[in-house]
C-alpha cells in the first residue's frame, strides 16, 4: 500500500519558506505537509533565491526515511518524478527531469525540489522535501535573468490550474514512490526516472561547484543516482554537490 502523504496539511499565508516552518514543527506525523500561499525567502539548490509568489504551489513535505544517507540523491529525483507525473495527471503536459533537481517543459524551469537530511551515523532520521511548482502567474513576474530561462503552468496552457488538485496529484505520485524507495525498488525507480530524464546520451556541459567546466556525454545514472559522465574513455561521478548546473551543448 503506498504511503499517504499529505494526511495533514499546515496551510499557510505569505511566509519566509515552508522549509523554515517545516523543520521548526518539530515531532509530527511523516507526510505532513506545510503549504504557502507566497514565499519571501524562498531557496533553491546552492543558496539560490527561489521566486514565489501568488500563484504558486509551494510546499514541503516531511519524511522519517530511516535510509542510508548514499541514498539521498536519489530521494530527490523520487520527488522530481512525483512532480512530473502530478503535473501530467493535471494538465496533461509531460515536463521532463533536468539532473539533479528540476523540472522542465521543453527548455524552461517549471519546477524544483530541494531537500535537506538530518543524518545520524549513516542514517537519514529525517527528511525535509520542499518543492515549488511555477503554476498560476505570467511570465513578466519573473526577474529579468529568469524571464527566458522559466516557464509557468499559466503559460504553457493557457489557462489557471486547480493548484488543491495539483497538490493532491503530486503528493498521490510521491506517496506510491516514497513506499518503493523505501522497499528497496532502487532499480526499478532508476528506470522510471531515467525515463523522464533530459540529457542522457548527450553530450553536455557541466559546470562544477569550483568554478571549472567539463565537456562530456551524460552516459547514464549510477545506483545512488548519481551522473556518470564520459569523457573520452574515462568515466567519473558526479554528486550534486559537485555541480553548479549542467546543461546541454
């Protein structure tokens, strides 16, 4: 039986983050989630600000995975399918995952996922999953260096979606995936978030967290869900934490 999310919800107005909010509530439920109407502090990988305002789904979910910590990287593309599959059961368009964290429509940024582990020895005790979904609001909202790289629900169909029903759908698609993560299906995950995968079998420039670039194929993802890169006839991996940003050539 999947797991159900969202058995509790903590419905917010505007608000910092729903991170902040999420990791202060302390001993609650797993699957609780905290939801705001607007973020003013919202983050992205790396520190990044996260635009959020009206019209947005923004929301964390709060997860006891008790998993190894080598699985966190894969934890958060359990959510990034989650977020494409809910956005197609809802709308109908099938965005696509962009390693190691986003969700796309075509070339643009519809969505991200942030997560943040509490670890003890190797052990993930607790889980925060933030998600935002750019839904019901215009384009010319978007600072001036995101107008051309992120895209809205609003945009790509012309009309508002049901952001309750949006919610509903992502959280119904976690739930059925956190359970398998949990079960050990890793493989099978792999496959279906491969699936869903930009880049793979591309070649693709990839910008490390240092500051250096490397030119390679993104050849495939590890167990753990990590980037395998090739470059010539070496292979290496590649953490999250190791990039910046990866994109196509």
């Amino acid at each position: 039986m999947a797991q159900k999310l969202g058995v509790r919800i903590v419905k917010l107005g505007d608000i910092g983050s729903t991170m902040d909010v999420a990791r202060n509530l302390g001993a609650v439920d797993e699957g609780t989630v905290v939801v705001a109407r607007s973020q003013s502090a919202g983050v992205g990988r790396l520190g990044r600000r996260w635009y959020s305002p009206n019209g947005g789904l923004w929301f964390t979910v709060i997860l006891y995975p008790r998993q190894s910590a080598t699985t966190s990287t894969l934890l958060t593309l359990v959510a990034a399918l989650a977020v494409c599959r809910g956005i197609a059961k809802t709308t109908g368009l099938q965005p696509t995952i962009r390693w190691p964290n986003d969700v796309y429509l075509q070339d643009r940024k519809v969505a991200g996922i942030l997560a943040e582990m509490d670890v003890v020895g190797d052990t993930v005790t607790r889980a925060l999953v933030g998600v935002g979904v750019n839904a019901n609001f215009n384009l010319d909202m978007f600072l001036p260096d995101m107008k051309d790289k992120a895209t809205t629900l609003l945009h790509e169909i012309g009309s508002e979606v049901d952001l309750e029903q949006l919610l509903a759908n992502i959280l119904a698609e976690f739930g059925k995936l956190y359970e398998s993560f949990r079960a050990g299906w890793r493989a099978e995950i792999l496959r279906d978030v491969k699936d869903s995968m930009q880049m793979i079998g591309s070649p693709v420039n990839v910008h490390l967290s240092h500051g250096t670039q490397l030119v390679g194929i993104f050849e495939d993802l590890d167990e753990r869900g990590r980037l395998i890169l090739r470059l010539d006839q070496d292979r290496i991996l590649l953490s999250p934490e190791d990039i910046d940003r990866i994109t196509p050539l």
